[in-house]
C-alpha cells in the first residue's frame, strides 16, 4: 500500500465525545489520508478499521501526544488537531492542497461553537483569542498547532526535541531562525467544541504554565531566573490584558467575554503558578548544581 499524503494526527486527551463524530464527518475521505489518534489513556471503543490509535499514558500532555504521532505518521505532511474539534471535508482538502513547498507550515482560524457556555467562551479565550477570525491570509510568526499542517521532514530535523513533544512555539523559534517560514489560511477554519471540565483545563493551564516556565529559565542564567520569578506575580493581569485586547479588536465576541471573565481569571492564576512554579524549580536546580535532563526547547 502506498504511503498517504497527509497524516491527521488526533491528540485525544479531553473530548472523547467528540472522537466519534469527527471520525465521521471524515469518513468520505480517500487514502491519500490517514488518521492517527495519539490518546492519553485507552483510546476510544468501536474505532473504523481504517484509523490508527496509540495508547499512551493517562497524564500525557498533548505536545507529547502529537509527537508520537508525527513519529508514527506515514504522510509526508502532518496535520495537527486535537478532540475539541469537529472537522469537515473541506478543511481536509485545505490540508492536502496547502502550499508546503512555500511554508514549512500552514495555520488556519479558529472559531467556538456558538451554543458555548461561559466556561468553554473562557478556554476558547485563552487558547485561541490570537487565532479567532477574521485573520489576514501570508506570513505570520506563529500559527496555532492544533489547526495546523507542517512539512514532516522538517519536524524530523529536530527529533531531539521532539523526543520533549511538539511545543510549537520552539519548534517556530527554530523554522524561523532557519528562513523557514509560516503561514495563516483564513479559510482553513475549526470550530472548538470544547467538552473540558474546569478542573481538567485548569490542571492543564498550571502544567502548561510550568513547562513555559521552565523552558524560558533555561535560556538564561541565575540571576535572570530570579528576575522572571520575582515577576510572576504579572503574568495573570498580562495575559488577561492581552485577551481583552484582542477581543476588543473583533466586536463579535466581545459580548461573551464578560460571562467568561471569571474563568479567565481562575486559568490564568492556575498558568501564572505554574510559570512561577518552572521558574523556581530551574532556580533552586541551578542552586544545587543539579540540572539534569535540561529542555532543548529553548534553543
């Protein structure tokens, strides 16, 4: 059988009900595609015969999930998501037809379900607020991995830091330093259908937030680790700043924002202890003289 083109790869770690779902709204698909569910945890009962799952543990974040599955891709383009959404066809040609060749990688928008509550408006905020259109299509810094289709060969350049997972910001920092370079699809879109509960995402944000922090001290020494933790205290107002500023830039949202401002402020205290926390660790590490396994996330 010939190798796919495309390799989809599924984090699955919050929104099993959604796994179902998308699989059929895909179902239509030829085999020049292939899709990998990387699960944290059993993956799904009943799965078609012709999708891949990988088990793996329970507390596995989603940038490791997706770098087992890019390393078990076939396709020489990976496609990344995860089961907070629910794709269609056309998105999946959007994937098949980006110009890879020109960008290294292809981002596209992200909107929320419009039925949302307050909870899932307030991760949709936090996650995605940079991403929700309407956005300029070309050449940007950043795109959002969880709508995304990067060329696979440059991902595997880096095998050592993706042994760390897929934390796309570095993975950027690194195509960038290279004159590789980004692009944003406005017309490649996904709807977040998050079904998280508030307890989940707010261990997620703090274990997100610790390995933030932990990869920012280790691009300097003591005394600049002592300066970020001293600051912490300013990421939740910053970050929180920061989202306001950007819905108050899309008028469509900004109704939602003041139901969700409670939990915008309980997830980015939850992501503001974590950074402290990565920064404290690295802090009293370098005190002891005991790095070990230091990140090449940085680099």
């Amino acid at each position: 059988m010939a190798d796919p083109d495309l390799s989809l790869i599924v984090a699955v770690k919050d929104g099993r009900d959604n796994v179902l779902p998308l699989l059929a709204a895909l179902k239509a698909r030829d085999t020049s595609t292939e899709i990998i569910l990387a699960c944290a945890g059993p993956p799904p009962a009943d799965l078609p015969s012709d999708v891949s799952a990988i088990s793996l543990p329970a507390d596995t974040l989603t940038p490791s999930l997706w770098s087992e599955g890019i390393e078990r891709a076939r396709g020489s383009r990976v496609a990344l998501t995860t089961a907070q959404f629910v794709p269609d066809l056309n998105w999946l040609t959007r994937l098949q037809f980006a110009d890879l060749d020109r960008w290294v990688g292809v981002g596209g928008a992200i909107d929320n379900d419009p039925k949302a509550s307050a909870l899932n408006w307030a991760i949709f905020f936090l996650r995605y607020s940079a991403f929700a259109p309407p956005l300029v299509a070309g050449e940007t810094d950043e795109i959002a991995a969880d709508n995304a289709v990067y060329d696979r060969a440059a991902i595997l350049e880096h095998r050592d830091l993706l042994a760390e997972g897929f934390w796309e910001p570095s993975f950027h920092r690194l195509f960038r330093s290279a004159g590789r370079k980004l692009a944003l699809d406005p017309d490649l879109v996904l709807v977040h259908h998050g079904t998280v509960t508030a307890e989940a995402f707010a261990r997620q944000r703090y274990e997100h937030g610790g390995a933030y922090g932990i990869e920012r001290a280790a691009r300097g020494g003591m005394a600049r680790n002592l300066v970020l933790l001293l600051s912490s205290p300013l990421v939740p107002p910053l970050l929180l700043a920061r989202i306001i500023s950007r819905i108050a830039r899309k008028p469509a949202y900004r109704g939602k924002l003041i139901t969700a401002f409670p939990w915008l402020v309980r997830f980015t205290l939850a992501w503001g202890r974590g950074e402290a926390g990565g920064y404290a660790s690295t802090l009293g590490a370098r005190r002891r003289g005991a790095i070990e396994n230091e990140t090449r996330r940085h680099a």
